[in-house]
C-alpha cells in the first residue's frame, strides 16, 4: 500500500501528450473503477469519521486531516450503490475538483495505470441518462469504469451557474449580434452547467462529447470554409475527455490553417502552474478552472469582444 501512496506523491505530469494515469480502486464488488491521478491529492487509510446533523445522506462524515475538515462522499452509495458499512479496512482517496477538496471513500485502492487518452472510450449508449460513467477502458481484459465526478457533486452539492448582476453590467458583447460557440466536455452536467450560465449573452452553442468529436465537427465545417473562425470564432474546452484531450484537441486545431484562428478556451477541474506553461504551449488563449460562471462570462466577452 505504502508504494501506492508513494507513486501518488510522486507522479509526473503527462499533460499535453495525450496520456493519464489512472489510480484504479473498488467499491462494493469486483468492479474496478478510475481516477486521474491529477486530481488526487492524498490516499489514506481512513481515519475515525465525525458525523454532523443534516448531512447529504451520501457523505459518510467528516475527517480531520492535517488542519483541514473534509467531507468524506461514499462513492458507492453516491452512485446508486450499497452504502460501504465499514470504514474500518476502507480507503479514503482525498482530491480537488473544481477549487474543491473532499475525500472519496473506497473499499481498496490497487495501483496506477498510465494510459493513452485514445484507449479510454465514452460509455456504452445503453448506460442510459442517469449513468455515472462518464468513460470507461479495458485493462487486463478487464472493464475499468471512470465515473463522473462532477455529477456526483452537483448531486451532493449543486454550483451556482448564474452570472452575478455586477459581473453581468459590466460585459460588453453585443447581445443583439449572433455568436456561434462551441462547449465541449465528457461531463453532460458540465456542458448544461456552462449552458445556463452563458444563456444570457444570446449564443448559439453546439456541443461535443470529447476532443476527437469537436475535432470532426470543425472538420466537416473545415469542407465549406477557408476560415472556421468566420463560423465558430470560439470554443471552450474541457481537458480531461476520453479518445483526445483538450491539449491535444488545442494543438490539432493550431496545426490546421483553416481551424487555427479560433480562439480556445480551456476549462478544467485540473487546476496548478503547470496547466499555464500548456495554455502556452499549445495556444490556447485561456485557461480557467472549473466552476465559476462570472470567470467564464468574462472570457467569452474578452475573446468574442477581441
């Protein structure tokens, strides 16, 4: 175990060569699931867990790590699941999503598969809407699921999506003009959630599953134009996406004369320096951490105003 823990401390970054790691775990079962490993921050044997009143039904407690109080979500349990009885021989896999920290309980933690992007598939169609996948991937002859975080928290605690009224005022794009964008991310509760809160600046946005999705659609667009950017002058991306990522996504579109003038914005749970030196790396114009709608509302304005 101690050699899981270490790897997790000790990984290095793979962004940008359209490749992950995932740490592999389990809930109830035999299932394997998957989590990038850049968003983990910490595993842990799980410590003594304090309950409080009023708790979402699917948060076990609470822990005191280092300083800091954290909601410890049983993952089973979240994602229809049996509830995990015992904490005792549990794991808890602490990480960040969307400027948040809280820890996920699992029953076994495994080890760390490092993978290309193009070998993690979307799930099956008949998974159906209520699904908590949001990719999955074989390993070892093995179905390895990877779940949809962002839905799972917005369940427990749903992110406010409305631009405020100051942030509002002060945007300059002509709502009166037709924008056409592009919103592309393998969550569908992220693609709604950028939806609502860019509803009222009058866009027409097309969306895509993953990069390689995105990528086809700008080429079949690519058939009829010189200039893409004419049509579609931005898109905002996800980076995390199965089949290709966001990274690559944003390098592909540079290296095709007739895509390269769109602007790209990337918005991602990820979040640290190093997704900065990629902004540069691959020109993409922005980069902004998930979830704030006043911060995304701004750089539509910024690179449609441009």
């Amino acid at each position: 175990m101690s050699s899981i823990l270490d790897s997790v401390n000790k990984r290095t970054q793979l962004v940008g060569q359209n490749r992950l790691e995932l740490l592999l775990f389990k809930l109830n079962g035999r299932q394997r699931f998957g989590i990038n490993v850049f968003k983990v921050k910490e595993v842990l044997q799980c410590p003594p867990l304090t309950t409080l009143p009023k708790l979402n039904p699917n948060v076990k407690g609470v822990a005191h790590i280092r300083g800091t109080t954290i909601s410890v979500i049983d993952l089973s349990a979240a994602t229809g699941g049996r509830p995990l009885t015992s904490t005792e021989n549990c794991f808890i896999i602490i990480s960040e999503y969307n400027r948040s920290v809280q820890g996920f309980l699992v029953s076994s933690v495994e080890r760390i598969i490092n993978m290309n992007w193009e070998a993690i598939m979307p799930p099956p169609q008949g998974a159906g809407r209520n699904s908590y996948l949001t990719a999955v991937t074989e390993i070892e002859g093995e179905l390895v699921e990877i779940l949809d975080v962002e839905k799972i928290l917005y369940e427990i605690s749903p992110v406010k999506t409305a631009i405020s009224e100051e942030v509002n005022e002060k945007l300059t794009l002509d709502r009166n003009r037709h924008y056409h964008i592009m919103v592309i991310d393998d969550s569908a509760v992220a693609r709604k959630q950028i939806i609502r809160s860019l509803e009222s600046l009058n866009l027409q946005i097309d969306t895509a599953k993953d990069g390689r999705e995105a990528l086809n659609k700008l080429k079949e667009i690519a058939k009829e134009m010189d200039n893409v950017a004419d049509e579609i002058p931005l898109i905002i991306s996800d980076i995390e996406m199965p089949e290709m990522d966001g990274y690559t996504l944003t390098a592909e579109i540079r290296d095709d004369p007739k895509l390269k003038h769109i602007k790209v914005v990337l918005h991602t749970s990820l979040s640290g320096v190093f997704n900065q030196a990629m902004v540069q790396k691959v020109g993409a114009n922005d980069f902004i951490a998930k979830f704030n709608p006043d911060e995304l509302a701004a750089a539509v304005n910024k690179h449609l105003s441009l």
